[in-house]
C-alpha cells in the first residue's frame, strides 16, 4: 500500500483528465505505467500528477488533482475492484470477468463488444 493514498489520487487525477479532456485519457495512463511507483511508497504528488496530465495535454487541472474532485467516483470504482479481489496493476474487469494479465486482452473486450 502507499503511504500517501497514491492509488486513489492516480485514479482521480486519471477520472479528472478523461473528463476534461477524453483524448488526453489513455496517454496520460500510459504515463502513469511507464512512472509507475514501487509498491509501498508515496508515488507522485498531485503536483507531478498535474504535470503530467499537461504534458499529454490536459491542463489547468492542479485543483481537480489536489482536491479529489472526483473521489466518489474513485471510492465507488477502488470498492469494486477490491470485490474482484485487486491485486496488481494494471487490473482489467470486462463483462464482470477478470483479465488475467497475460492473455489478449483486445480479444477480450472484442469477445465481449461482440455478444
């Protein structure tokens, strides 16, 4: 676990960048894996987080960041995930099933889009 609840203000900050700025999204999630902290440390501060949603595109976000402006939402989805049983990252659910971290996940969410 982090010591500065890093998880839920990475989750928060993703939610306030696909809300301003959706195109921003997945690089700036790529972002976050490519810098990801080892488990049990602070990991970036809201400020680092702020700077990389601009440096993908979307700014003006430093009080969205710091201010958990979408913590409902990042406390309802953290609580499904751990009722998946959340334990690595990157966690994938589609269609309430599991990604099992190695298999095709494209071919999962085709499978799923599909039926």
């Amino acid at each position: 676990a982090s010591t500065s609840k890093y998880s839920s203000r990475a989750l928060n900050a993703f939610a306030c960048v696909a809300d301003s700025k959706p195109e921003s999204a997945v690089p700036f999630l790529n972002k976050l894996m490519e810098e990801q902290p080892k488990e049990g440390t602070a990991g970036l501060t809201n400020a680092q987080l702020a700077e990389h949603a601009a440096s993908v595109g979307a700014t003006g976000l430093e009080q969205c960041a710091a201010n958990g402006g979408f913590s409902g939402w990042t406390k309802a989805t953290t609580d499904k995930a751990l009722g998946y049983g959340l334990t690595h990252t990157p966690f994938v659910v589609v269609n309430d099933v599991l990604w099992d971290g190695k298999s095709g996940l494209f071919s999962m969410i085709d499978e799923a889009t599909v039926s």
